[in-house]
C-alpha cells in the first residue's frame, strides 16, 4: 500500500525533471543553430555559458548562502515567537500574532529594502570600524518574512495536539514549561518539519529578488554577463541555465518533504 502512493508521485517528479531538462536542450539547440546560421565563426551559446560558468556558480553559492543563514536566523527567532503566540499572557500572546501577521503579510521585496536601506553600511565596535557587506543586510531582510512564517508552523503545530495530552500531563504534577519542551513540542517536531522545509525552497528561489538591490547574486551575474557579451541569443539560454542549477537543489527537497507528509501522515 505504501509503495503504490509513492509511485504516482515519483513518477510525476520525473516526468517532470525530464521535461525541464528537454526544454532547456531545445532552447540551447535552437539558439546554437540560429547563432550557426547567422555567423559560423562566432562563439556558439554553450562555449560562452561554459566561459562563464565559474563566475554564475560563485553567485549561486552566494544564494545558497543567503537562504541557509536566513533560514537559521529566523527559525530560532521564529521558534520563540511561535512560543509567544501560544503564552498564557495576553499581552505577549497578542504582540506576538500582531508582529507575525506583520511580517507575514509584508511583500519580501519590501523587507528587503527596509533592511537595505535602514540598517548601517558600517559598525564600530571597540574602535575597529566593520563594514556590513549588502548580501549580509539582503539575508537579514529575507530572515523578516522567515521568522513570521516559522512562527505560524510553530503555532500551528503546537495548536494541533490533542488538548488531551495538556490534560494528561497536568494530572502527572508537570508544569507548562515542562508539558511544552518534554511532551508538546517533541510531539508536532514531525509536523512542523514538512512546511519548514517547503518554506526553505520558497525562500532559496526567492534569494534572487536580491538583485534588485545590487547584490552579486546569480540573477545579477547572469544579468552581468549578457550586458558584457551583448548577444540577444544568450538571454534564454543563460537564464534557462540558472533555472536548472535551482531546480537541480531544490527539488530533490520539495520530493523529500512530500515523502515525509506521506510517511508521517500514514502512520498517524
């Protein structure tokens, strides 16, 4: 039983990896063909997209950078704000959902901007001036909209367990604390892990929204090199090639988190 609900999915995921691939070989051969016919002694699009390939991957690992330590950043914060939204005080409890609501609702690019042009160029600390780099301020203003949304993964985990097992754990003497960090908590981890892991390949395909505020990212250094070499027939492909490099990294995330929905939503 188990292994025939995998499969169907399994074979869409190929189906449709295969289809990207065959896409991207049709654009770059109909490219190299039209670019052959018009001037055969001119570079063909695979030798450029090759020439340029180091530099395209440095910008890559800059997106890969950015989304790795925006998603730690605002998990741990997001963590404490989902906790506050589930307090027993009031106060904290609405500030906390207004702050997230806040943040949720908030266009990323707007995030983005607020941290650029908000937060210093540069610190002292200790008489040693540190100058703040633009992809560190781009990575706290993606962190914004990540906090909020681990904060309502948090929440909605918590929220699911059966009001039951506070009961249960209230009759054995345990305190709040104790029923959330011993019994709670360890409970929805499983729950809260599939749309955590969907909310990374969201914010690691929307690292490239930094090029907008002139972050070396990929998009900028794809954008960079087709003003550099100013051939039209480089614009498909050269883009095209960067959406392989991310669908390369996240889809074998987005079929990992599929798998564990399945897996852990079978067994409960």
């Amino acid at each position: 039983m188990t292994g025939s609900s995998s499969t169907p999915g399994a074979g869409s995921g190929q189906r449709c990896a295969l289809l990207i691939a065959v896409s991207f070989l049709l654009v770059g051969g109909s490219v190299f063909a039209q670019t052959q016919a018009i001037d055969p002694s001119r570079p063909s699009v695979f030798s450029v997209m090759w020439k340029w390939t180091p530099m395209l991957f440095d910008g890559f690992l800059l997106n890969l950078l950015m989304s790795a330590l925006a998603m730690i950043g605002g998990t741990i914060v997001g963590v404490f704000v989902g906790l506050a939204q589930v307090s027993l005080l009031g106060p904290v409890r609405r500030s906390a959902s207004l702050l997230t609501q806040i943040l949720r609702n908030a266009p990323w690019l707007v995030a983005i901007f607020y941290a650029m042009y908000m937060l210093p160029y540069e610190v002292h600390v200790g008489g040693v001036l540190i100058k703040i780099p633009d992809w560190l301020k781009a990575t706290l203003g993606f962190s914004l909209p990540v906090i909020a949304n681990v904060s309502e993964i948090v929440r909605g985990g918590i929220s699911s367990i059966p009001v039951q097992q506070w009961e249960a754990a209230r009759s054995l003497a345990f305190t709040r604390r104790q029923t959330l960090w011993m019994i709670v908590l360890p409970q929805c981890a499983k729950r809260m892990l599939p749309p955590w892991m969907n909310l990374y390949s969201i914010l690691t395909m929307a690292t490239v929204l930094a090029n907008v505020v002139g972050v070396s990212e990929a998009m900028t250094m794809t954008r960079e090199i087709l003003a550099s070499e100013r051939r039209s027939d480089l614009l498909l492909p050269m883009y095209g090639y960067i959406l392989v490099w991310f669908f390369i990294y996240i889809f074998p995330i987005s079929r990992l988190t599929l798998w564990l929905e399945r897996k852990w939503a079978f067994k409960e």
